[in-house]
C-alpha cells in the first residue's frame, strides 16, 4: 500500500460530550442556567443528533428533512441542517444556536483518538501517503494544526470544499490524485460503512472502526499499520515535521 485515507470524526478524532459543548456555549454567552435544566437540555440535543461529529438523530423534523442528506455539500447547508436541529430543543437565548454550531468547529472541542498521533506519525516515517477525507461543512484544517497533527497530513479533501460526499467515489478519487497513488494501493479508514464504503467502488481496501469514545477505543487505528506495511524512510525525518 502506498497511501491510507481517514476518515475525520470517529476515526482520527472524537468531539466533545453534548454536555460539555452546552456549557461551553453558554459561557460563551455568559447566560446562566439551571445545572438540572442544562443536563436535560443536553440529553434533548444529543437525543436530537444537534451536535455535528456526535450520534445520529434519533428523527428528522420536517424542516431539517430536505437538507439532511446534501448538509454535507456546503457550508451553508450543513449550517443549516445542524442549526435547524438544535433549534427544536428549547434554550434560554436565541443567541445560543448559532453559538452551539460555531463552537463545534473550534480545535478546542475535539480530541484525537489515543492512537491517532502514532499511527499517522508512523505512515509518515514509512513513506505512506496521508489523506483526511471528510464529509464536512467547514475547515478543520485548524483542528490538526492545533494538535500538532497536520505535518504528517498530506492533503485534506473535504466535501463542502468539493460539492460532493461520501460515498461518491468522486471525493476518494480526488484524494488519490492529490497523493498520486493508484486507488488499488489506497486503504480508506473510517467508521461509516455506507459513506466510507464507496471508496470500494474505485477498488480501494476499506477499513472500519469504530464509533465509540475515546476511552473505549484507545488502539483501534493501530492495525492500519499492519495493513500497509512499508519500510521506515532512509533519508531521515521529512522536512515538514521541523517546521
């Protein structure tokens, strides 16, 4: 294999708990709320499927049902698709809605996996291509950067930047290209069988793992580097990792 893409939420990165991603808002806002009251408006979110990265709504209003399955084809739709789900849980401020969306998108509120800096530190000193594919409505570029990951990334391809998701197989072509690899030597790694499945379709291997916190998965990307295989670089540390 000469290169692995990965998928980003629940396979090299975990967002934060719905509890967590409350309070962080309403700090933000500076707006004060019952503890009882926050802990159940919490549990409606995530029941709702409100946080992006987190689980899967347990229903669709009406509102939200027409953008769901294209949210991921622009920013403006995945806002809204989010935006509009967290707005049939009822909040003491308006301002909080759009407060919630934006601080999903913020470094701070996601955490990589345990094994994550390993493994993709271990691809890069064997010579294996990187690629982070993504069905997405913002940049998080500035997520890898903040933890120190983004050296060993060798091209982000990202839905909304592509008008186009997973599991078309347009999106992991386009990451094939980028790292001039053969799909046939690609290992897509992800935790949606249907979404990070249509790389199969290219003739990519697929790997799954999966959905689970952090502390319940602390080595589940670590047999991707049995997959690949590969031999450690010759010519030392690539030049990206100093800067």
């Amino acid at each position: 294999m000469t290169a692995v893409l990965f998928d980003f939420s629940g396979t090299l990165f975990r967002v934060e708990s719905t509890e967590s991603w409350l309070r962080g808002a309403l700090t933000e806002a500076q707006v004060e709320f019952g503890e009882a009251e926050l802990v159940e408006a919490a549990q409606a979110l995530e029941a709702m499927g409100a946080l992006p990265g987190g689980v899967d709504p347990s229903w669709l209003p009406e509102d939200v049902a027409s953008v769901w399955g294209v949210r991921d084809k622009s920013a403006e739709l995945h806002r809204a698709a989010y935006t509009g789900l967290s707005r049939h849980v009822q909040l003491p401020d308006e301002r909080l809605y759009d407060l919630l969306y934006d601080r999903h998108m913020a470094p701070a509120a996601w955490m990589p996996y345990p094994d994550t800096a390993e493994v993709l530190r271990t691809l890069r000193e064997r010579g294996i291509g990187v690629g982070v594919v993504s069905n997405i409505g913002w940049d998080l570029r500035p997520v890898f950067r903040e933890h120190g990951l983004d050296p060993y990334v060798d091209t982000y391809v990202l839905s909304y930047e592509h008008g186009v998701q997973k599991p078309d197989p347009r999106l992991f072509a386009a990451a094939c290209a980028a790292l001039d690899a053969d799909p046939r030597d690609v290992v897509m790694v992800g935790d949606n069988r249907r979404a990070d499945g249509g790389a199969a379709a290219l003739g990519c291997a697929v790997h799954f793992v999966d959905h689970l916190p952090a502390e319940q998965r602390p080595e589940g990307l670590l047999p991707v580097l049995d997959l690949v295989g590969g031999v450690p670089r010759t010519n030392g540390a690539d030049p990206r990792l100093d800067k």
